[in-house]
C-alpha cells in the first residue's frame, strides 16, 4: 500500500510513532525490496521483545506496506482503542474459540486485498536463553497453504535492547541501534496443495523458524543452535486434563 491511499487514522498513528522510533533507534535497513508491490503477503518476523512491533512496523512502512498485525480479538472490544485499531486495518483473532475459523477468513481477505500481514510464527517473545528462535506454532503455515501468498522471513536484533523480556528492563537511550533484514520468500513450494494436516503443517512452520533463525545468524554470527523446543507441561492427574 502506497503512502497516498492511506487513510486519515493509519496517518495519525504514523504521525504518532514514528518521530519516536526516529530518536529511539539508529536503524540498518536490509530487504526492504523483498516486501515491495502491490500483491499480498505474509510477513514472519522472529520475535525477541515487545518492542519488536514497533520496529517491524516501521521497517514495514518505510518498504512502502502497511502492516497488518494480528491482534487479540478482546482489544478489539476495548472502547475507542478497538475502533482505532479497525481502522488501522489490523486484523483482531479468536483464540481457543469456534470463531477461530473466521479468524482465518479474515486473513485470507486480507490478504486478497494484497495487505501486508504480520504474523509472530512464535507466538510469543522467544523462550530460548539466548534469544534465538524457538519452535513456531503453525498458523502462518496454515495460511500459506491455504492462500499460496508469499511468506517473507523478517529478522531484528536490537529491539532486545529497547525492552529485554529476560530482565524486563526498558533502554530509553536514544538512538538504540537495530538491524532488520527482510529475506526473499521462503521456498514452501514442496507443500503446495498438499492436505493441511498436523504433521505438513509442522514440516512447514520447522522450515519458516530455520529460514529464520539462519537470516538471523546472518546479522548476529555465530553458529545457531538447534531450535528451542518449549518443555512440555506436566502432567498431574486425568481429572486436570
């Protein structure tokens, strides 16, 4: 989406924010080519603190696309925030609910409008000590198999210095330098119209975190370690499962 067709409020919030990342950050910009046009696609960015919305947004933006994130239908409902958001063009999720179908069809829409979406195939702030990337969920696979739409590797370092997760400590220093890098789309063309079930789709979301972690070690060195499983949770009784 171009800077013209934006709307008043996606204005408003680029008005907002970015004079704040432009202090708050020194920036390296890398890809940003990966991410032009007008066709739809799916973005996944490794995720290493909360501050990384922020910064992915802005690379986003400056690549001439409006993010579109995905959200916890709940905020959605909150009075004038939600309204902001929905006319920011974010996408609001149910999770854990029979309205997670729609979810989808939302994306899928989405995406055939040609937008630009965000999805965290982590789920979360990653777990491993390190901050490499962790095992994914499989939602972003879900929705390239079921659109085709290109998926794009997104990696940060340096948001973990505007907010680390393992300390919870903000950097307010400004002009934090942050590297992101933006690959060419990952190669997921030997699942295509394959059948969605779990294990195609772990293959899948395994592929998009290693393209992950590898354009990471790219930025950081070093020899990536295997992806971080998260441990499974103990089991009590049959009562509590």
């Amino acid at each position: 989406m171009t800077r013209r067709k934006l709307g008043f409020w996606q204005r408003f919030a680029v008005v907002l924010v970015k004079p704040v990342m432009l202090a708050w950050t020194r920036r390296t910009w890398r890809g940003a080519e990966h991410l032009r046009g007008d066709g739809g696609i799916i973005i996944v960015p490794n995720h290493i603190s909360h501050a990384d919305p922020l910064v992915s947004a802005h690379f986003i933006h400056d690549a001439g696309r409006w993010p579109q994130f995905l959200g916890k239908a709940s905020v959605f409902r909150v009075p004038v925030i939600g309204w902001i958001l929905h006319r920011c063009k974010q996408i609001p999720v149910e999770r854990g609910t029979a309205d997670a179908v729609k979810s989808l069809d939302k994306l899928v829409a989405a995406l055939s409008a040609g937008g630009a979406v965000v999805i965290y195939p982590e789920g979360t702030t990653t777990r491993e000590p390190e901050l490499w990337p962790m095992k994914g969920k499989t939602g972003a696979a879900r929705l390239a198999l079921a659109t085709g739409a290109p998926v794009i590797p997104l990696v940060m370092w340096g948001p973990e210095k505007l907010f680390d997760p393992r300390t919870t400590r903000f950097g307010l220093r400004p002009r934090t330098p942050v590297t992101v890098v933006a690959g060419p789309p990952i190669d997921l063309s030997r699942w295509a119209g394959a059948t969605p079930s779990r294990a195609v789709l772990e293959e899948m979301t395994d592929e998009i975190m290693l393209s992950l972690r590898d354009l990471l070690a790219g930025i950081r060195g070093g020899t990536p370690p295997p992806l971080w499983q998260r441990p499974a949770r103990p089991r009590t009784s049959e009562v509590t499962e």
